[in-house]
C-alpha cells in the first residue's frame, strides 16, 4: 500500500495496561480514531512509541497488533531500529512477516560510527528487510548527525525515505537538495509538527508526527490544504500546530499526549492507559535500609 503525496505519518504511541506490558486493545481503539481522522499511515515503535524503552520481542508485538488494528486500512511503516546491524534486521524481518509494508531504522546510536559504517548498516536493511527501508535522523538523540551528503548515497543505495527530526530548517533545506541531486524515487518527511508547511514547500512527502496522535485533525487538514493550494488556510493550520506543539513541548510530550489521548478515547467509552516507562515517569523512591 503506497503513501499519497502530502502524507500524515503518525509517529504512534504505545499504551500499557495495568501490569505495565503494550496493550493490544487500547492501541486498536486509538489506530480507529486515527484511522477515521484521516491519517495516511502508522510509525510504530519509534521514539514517540518509547521504542528504545521496549524489548525486542515488545516491539514485534507493537508492530504486529499495529497492523492488525490498521486492519489494511492504512500502511504500517515499523520502526525497528537498534544500535546493532543484526538486531536491527532481525526485528526488520519480523515486522515484514506480520504485515508492516515497510521498516524505519534511526541511524545507529550509542557507538561511534563512520559514514562507511552507517551506510553498511542501511545497505544490509535494504538488502534484507524484504520491504522499503526509512532512515530516521534524531541527533538530539543519537548524538549522530547525517550528513546530506552520505543521504544522498544512500538515496542511490536504494533508501526509500528519510525521517527528519533535525529540527533544523536548514537543514531540511539540504536534504532536499541531496534528494533532488541523487535523481531517485525517495520520500522525504519532516519530523517537527513546526515546521511541516515549509517542508511541504520544499516539496518534501510529508510529515511523521507525534502531534498527530492527538491532534489528528489539523495535522492532516493542512496537507490537505497545501494539496489544494490554499495557502492562507495552510498558515492558520500551521500556527495551530506550532501552538499545540508548544504546549505539549512545556509539559513533557509523550506523558502529555498519552494523558491526551487518554481523555479523547475515554469520550468514546475506551480505557486507554497514560502510563509511560522509566526514566520518563519518577520511580518510586527505595525505602532506606
């Protein structure tokens, strides 16, 4: 299942229940009210979804209830990515065989690695996923940056798409331009609820958003809007989200949007845990001994 042009990519939550563990039923019911807002497709398992914070075998679950509660009715693009090449593959592999129409992987973290090294790990997910394979860049994260010159090798090494969670207009800017020089089919997304109206300008694809998990709405009325032409709506859409963004930045995003969507899904007779997992949430102090 293909994205259209301007798409909404929800960097997707994952809900717990009680005993801690993803919960399914919670997840299916918060997918529904996606789905029926408009959005273009899932990113499981991502940093939005507490991905690092998940086992492996959380995140293939994620992955797959993911899909099952997308039901075909939008694609799944799984984030899989880990420090490791083998790790990374493997849950790559996995995410493919339960549906998901195409794997993310952020760019390796926590060892240093050269460019050579990043463009192998991407060139064994394109070679193996058996599906399209998206970077994602986050140096706020990672502490690793990608160059707009390695993008564009890995463009022509077959990267179907790129995740951009720079932050960085500016460099935004340069990935397009790296994209246009590689002269191959690649889908470039913002990554920043911010700064989608000049991404889309910029004639990227669209926008993976954590936004979007509660603010589905205006976050798939402006790609719309763009699509049409209409700019002055397309400005007033984009102040919207930069407002909504501010606000959930000042309280803590992923607890806000859990806390968020919690309230939305309770309007529609759905329990939605708002739980999140350590460090994000204090841990209980150790009594003194």
């Amino acid at each position: 299942m293909d994205l259209p042009r301007c798409a909404v990519v929800v960097a997707l939550l994952t809900p717990y229940d009680d005993g801690g563990a993803p919960d399914p039923g919670a997840l299916r019911a918060h997918v529904d009210l996606l789905v029926e807002a408009g959005v273009d497709a899932l990113m499981p398992g991502g940093t939005t979804g507490e991905g690092a914070l998940l086992g492996d075998d959380e995140v293939a679950g994620v992955v797959r209830a993911t899909v099952a509660a997308a039901d075909g009715r939008v694609p799944v693009l799984a984030h899989v990515g880990r420090p490791g090449t083998a790790t990374t593959l493997a849950l790559a592999h996995r995410a493919v065989a339960d549906g998901a129409a195409a794997v993310a992987a952020v760019v390796p973290y926590y060892y240093p690695a050269s460019d050579d090294q990043i463009r192998a790990h991407f060139g064994a997910l394109i070679d193996g996923a058996g599906a399209p394979v998206y970077g994602y860049t986050i140096p706020s994260h990672t502490h690793r940056d990608l160059e707009p010159a390695l993008l564009e090798r890995l463009v022509g090494d077959g990267l179907a798409g790129l995740k951009d969670s720079t932050k960085s207009p500016e460099r935004h800017r340069e990935y397009a331009a790296a994209v246009r020089a590689a002269g191959a089919p690649f889908e470039l997304f913002t990554g920043s609820a911010g700064l989608v109206l000049e991404a889309l300008r910029e004639g990227s694809s669209g926008a993976v958003l954590a936004l979007a998990n509660l603010y589905p709405e205006p976050c798939v009325a402006l790609v719309r809007v763009v699509r049409a032409g209409r700019d002055h709506d397309a400005v007033a859409l984009q102040a919207e989200m930069h407002e909504h963004d501010a606000a959930l930045r000042a309280a803590g995003p992923i607890p806000a949007l859990k806390r968020g969507v919690a309230e939305r899904l309770a309007d529609r007779g759905a329990a939605y845990g708002a739980t999140v997992r350590g460090p994000l949430q204090p841990v209980a102090a150790v009594p003194a001994v």
